[in-house]
C-alpha cells in the first residue's frame, strides 16, 4: 500500500482511551516509509454496552473489536454489490432456457436461433461484469468512520479522567485514565499538564469535568499509533503529556497498535452462466461429468483441511490461554540482588503466539522470568537487556536488534542470548532455523535467523564469554504427528547442532533429535526453562 486508503484520510471522531503496555504493540514499522494521517476520537457519550461490561482479556477484546468491525464492513459491502433485480430475472430466464431440434426445423435454424441466445447471454455476462466495477470495494470516508466510531464505543466504552490532583512543587496537574477496558490501546495511563499556581485552585474543578480528547495518527500499513491527550475547557484546548508519576513530566514515545484492515471481497464468477454448445458427443458429457465431480472432490477435501488446521490452531489457542500453576520463580528472584556489572548483556526472545503457526504455551512468560533472571541474579544492568515478546518479536525486530548487540560487544564483556519459540528445520535436511513471530510457510529459510549463522556471528564478536540458551526443538513438528508447516520432514539436529566456539561458549538446548520442548502448565512456564532458571 503506497498511499493512503479514503477512509484513512478522515479523522475518526471517538472518545477512546487506552494505555501501555498497550495490545499488539509493533516495535518494528513496515519498512517502506511511513505516511501518517491523523485519527480523532471524540468525547461524546454513550450507555455502556454488553461487551464494555463483559469480563475480557485484552487479546479477547481486541479481537472481539476486530471481528465486529470486520462484519459491520462486509455487510455493507455486501448489499452494495447485490445484483440488481432485472438482471437476476434475465439471468434465471436465460440460464433455464431448453434447446430442443423441431422437426420442421433445419439445422442453420436451429444453430442461428442458439447463436442468438449466446450473444444475449454474453450481453448479460458484460452487463454483470459492468455492475461489478461499478460496486464500490471499500466504504467511504463518511461510512468507514461511522462504523469505527459505532464499534470502538461498544468494545471499549469511553474515556475518563481519574485521580486528579496538583503538584505545587512541580506546577503540574497529574491524572489517570479509565475505565479499565480501555486501557490496553497504547495511550499512556498517567498524564500530566503544566500549570502556574495562580490558576491551578480555579481550574481543577474544570478538569474534572472535562473529558479527555484523544488524538492518534495511522499509517498506510493500517498502524495505529498515539499522539497526545487534551481537554477543552473554556474553549481553549489544553495538551496534557504523557509522564510516569515518579518523576517530572517529560515526554514518553508512543507505542503502537495494528487495526482490523476492511476485509477483501470474494470475486462473483458465480454470476456467470456458460454459452450453450452443438456437442452432444457422449465422450465429451462423460469427461464434463468427470471434471466436475473431480473439482467438487477437491473443494470437499480442502474444507476439510482447512476445518480440521482451524480447530486444531484453536485447540492449541485453548491450551495457551490457560490459566496454568502458580509462579514460584518470581518470588524466588525478588529476594536477589545482585551488583550490576556493565560488561554483561542479555538479548531475549520468547514467542507464544505466532501469526502463521501453533503457539507456543508460556514462551512469552518464560522469556520475562529470564530477563528477571540476567537483572537480579546475572548481574546484568537493565539497560543492557533486550527483551522481545510475541507481537515485538517479528523477523525484522529481532536481526535488528541482534546486529545492534552485535555491534556493542567488548572484549571482556559476557552475552547471554535466549530464545523461546519455534526452530524449524530447512528443507535441505541440514540447517535448522528460529521461527519469528511473522514467519510464513515457504519463505521461513532466512539466512540472517540460521542458527549455525547466529552462532557463527557471536563468535566473531570479541567477547569472552558467549552463553546461549534455546528453549525450541528443530524437529518441524508441533506434536506426534502434526507439523508445524507442511513439507517440512523431521531431522536430527542435536547430535552436531551449529559449530562453536568452545572456549568461549555455551550451547544449552532443550531438546534433541527430534523430541519436543514442552510446556510445564502446573507452573505457567516453560519444562526447560522453568528448571534452568530455578536452578
């Protein structure tokens, strides 16, 4: 998409709040250049809905948000491009007209009278391909920003402020947004607004009345991403900033969020009816006959494939949103303390929902508790950790920020990397792979993501100490007889694994051969790094 869609082009008027950590946060931009329109959200109210009152995970109303935009669009679209009465009688009429020889007829006749009803029905097939591109494909500028504006009110409801007070030291007002299903669109919770003394006693009652107005910016590849909060108040509009309550206001960047993309309409070849044909040959009705019943086959069995990969993905879905045993790793790790020590470093990655693949139950959390583990027991300063989860860890986050940790490595400085995730094997049956979170099937061979070339791009660097730790297994299978991405065939990986360095590093896997790298659900963790970082 190289400019912006029309009803990109509109500013959306919504009272929408949202805060960080925010959902499907993209740390990484679409590499072509961003082009940013803006997107206002209103403050007008309205009663709460059933969903606003529903008790929903955050990927639950998002999605649900998705979903019901999606099918507010594809109805509309639809009626607009509902065939128009006449051509639907024309149609029936034409498509169940027989042809039977009179016997006073005579063959030219015959054939010049079913020449005629051809070229009316080729006459109707360029009447319907004329009213399918004259349908309009995607809303106007107008409609798109109702049905946004309709569909985020009765996801999310409507922002407030909250907690309102004044700081005499600092001059500053500080506020909290609400309520709480809103907090999770990438709106910093905690803002601030300069003001001098003299007005602050006069102009709190006011603020607390207002209501916050929110303005983004969204970009051509469908992202959107915040821009700032204000109030109108005696008709000046003021601009709060956002801040974190235990230090002075200062400016924080703003994460941003993908937003549901109208969906593509199907083509309608289903509105054509063919010519009819002289042939009576029966070879030629027996080979037509067979075609058909082939082609029907074909769409049967690639239902059923489709049913069966959907409700297995939601299967594995179930499996990775339970609620899992408790965590006694945290608690562990909070009674340590450890001097930081500015030669260590630590890149983490840990991928529990894929876009193209089966989760992966806990990676995410496993991956936390890790960087929980450089900072508090490995001495590793937190400025010096780079930590990457699900929707952050795309394809172009992570060799981004490796060739970055790459780049800063001393001589005596010590690495830990860890990855939780996918590995999958190359299709040469010798290299294997990590799986980022945008890896799609046919194209996941990235050279720059194999591991004996991660490995191999450690070991040049000049660090003293290289540990690197993979809770994946490279088996291209996601269990006993399913694989992650079809045509993928198993290998045995283990046994050689990646050449290393071996004065210098450290290779911890969680599995090999082709065993799998389980979850541990009684502890919410991963089996083997629960058991690493415990120990």
């Amino acid at each position: 998409m190289r400019g912006l869609p029309l009803w990109l082009q509109t500013c959306l008027t919504l009272n929408l709040l949202a805060t960080s950590p925010a959902l499907a946060v993209l740390e990484e931009l679409p590499a072509e250049p961003a082009v940013w329109a803006p997107l206002d959200w209103d403050t007008r109210l309205s009663a709460a809905s059933a969903i606003q009152k529903e008790s929903l995970t955050p990927a639950s109303r998002f999605e649900r948000f998705r979903t019901l935009q999606a099918r507010v669009i594809q109805a509309r679209l639809t009626a607009d491009r509902t065939l128009p009465s006449d051509l639907v009688a024309e149609r029936t009429r034409l498509a169940n007209t027989k042809f039977v020889k009179d016997e006073f007829e005579s063959v030219a006749d015959f054939s010049g009278r079913i020449r005629a009803h051809n070229t009316r029905v080729a006459d109707l097939n360029a009447r319907f391909q004329a009213f399918l591109d004259s349908a309009p494909t995607r809303l106007t500028p107008s409609e798109m920003a109702d049905i946004t504006r309709a569909t985020l009110r009765e996801v999310y409801g409507v922002p407030v402020l909250a907690k309102l007070r004044y700081d005499a030291e600092t001059e500053h007002f500080f506020a909290e947004i609400g309520p709480a299903p809103i907090l999770t669109l990438g709106v910093p919770p905690r803002i601030a607004l300069p003001v001098e003394r003299r007005r602050a006693r006069s102009l709190k009652p006011l603020l607390a009345a207002s209501k916050p107005h929110l303005r983004f910016e969204i970009s051509a590849a469908g992202v959107l991403r915040f821009k700032e909060t204000s109030v109108v108040v005696g008709g000046d509009t003021l601009t709060w900033v956002p801040t974190d309550a235990r230090i002075q206001p200062t400016d924080v960047p703003a994460p941003v969020v993908a937003v549901a993309a109208a969906p593509a309409l199907p083509p309608r070849r289903d509105w054509y009816i063919p010519a009819v044909t002289l042939s009576q040959d029966p070879d030629v009705l027996r080979l037509r006959k067979e075609v058909v019943e082939r082609e029907r086959q074909k769409a049967r069995e690639e239902a059923t494939r489709r049913e069966k990969a959907e409700l297995e993905a939601r299967l594995a879905r179930l499996e990775a949103d339970g609620t899992g045993g408790p965590d006694d790793i945290g608690p562990l790790l909070d009674q340590v303390a450890t001097a930081p020590d500015a030669n260590h470093h630590a890149f983490v990655v840990g991928i529990s929902t894929y876009d193209r693949a089966a989760p992966v139950p806990h990676a995410d959390r496993a991956a936390g508790l890790f960087r929980k583990l450089a900072i508090a027991r490995l001495g590793i300063p937190e400025a010096n950790v780079t930590l990457l989860t699900d929707q952050k860890a795309t394809g172009t986050a992570i060799k981004g920020h490796f060739r970055s940790l790459l780049n800063r490595l001393q001589s005596k400085d010590t690495v830990y990397v860890y990855f939780a995730g996918h590995g999958v094997p190359g299709r040469d049956g010798k290299s294997t792979f990590l799986a980022p979170k945008d890896c799609v099937e046919g194209s996941y061979e990235d050279d720059d993501l194999r591991l004996d070339r991660l490995c191999g791009e450690l070991a040049k660097t000049p660090a003293s100490r290289i540990v690197v730790v993979l809770d994946a297994c490279f088996s291209g299978r996601t269990g006993p007889k399913s694989l992650l991405f079809k045509g993928v065939s198993p290998i045995l990986v283990a046994p050689t694994g990646p050449t290393i360095d071996a004065k210098r590093m450290t290779l911890l896997l969680a599995s090999s051969g082709d065993q799998f790298a389980n979850a541990y659900g009684d502890r919410s963790n991963r089996l083997f790094s629960y058991w690493l970082i415990r120990g």
